[in-house]
C-alpha cells in the first residue's frame, strides 16, 4: 500500500508520460495483462487509455487490472488511469 505522500510523487511523474496501452471494446484479456505485467516490471509507472468504444467505465478497467496484476491504482483522470507496481528486478524509482 502507498502512503498519499508517494501517491502524489508518482502523479507528479505521471504528468510527463504518455500513456503506452489502450482499451477498447475487447476490454482486458489475458494477453494485455501479461503486457501489462512486463511493462510495470520494466517501468514500474504506467499510463492507459481508456477508448471511447469500452463497453465498461474507465474506474471499473483500472480497478480490474491492478487486481489481477497486483498494482496500486495512483491516479484516474477522464479516461485514462495510472498504475504503479515496484519492480522485482529493475528498481527505477525511489519513492519518497
């Protein structure tokens, strides 16, 4: 679990990415969370976009994936989300 301190630190960062998957009407499957999965070992902070075709709310897909990947949810702005997981093997940040 983060603390708000370390939440609004990795907002702050998520600021300047862009976001690197996109859902749309398929929603999540097994192959995008394996993706997801690899990219947060990789970068430990994501950004997805939730497409306007979804069939479900862009709080429901976040909600979905940081459960079956095993992130924290950091932030939900429209329709993209951020997910945050420390990284077993490639430690990038340092939260605070």
């Amino acid at each position: 679990m983060i603390t708000g301190k370390q939440r609004s630190y990795l907002r702050s960062l998520a600021n300047s990415i862009e976001p690197i998957f996109q859902v749309g009407k398929g929603g999540i499957n097994e192959n995008m969370v394996r993706q997801f999965n690899e990219a947060l070992e990789a970068r430990e902070l994501i950004k997805v976009s939730v497409l306007k075709n979804s069939a479900e709310d862009t709080r429901d897909i976040c909600n979905e994936v940081a459960e079956l990947t095993g992130s924290e949810v950091v932030q939900i702005i429209g329709n993209k989300f951020v997910i945050y997981k420390e990284s077993k093997e490639n430690k990038v940040l340092v939260l605070p």
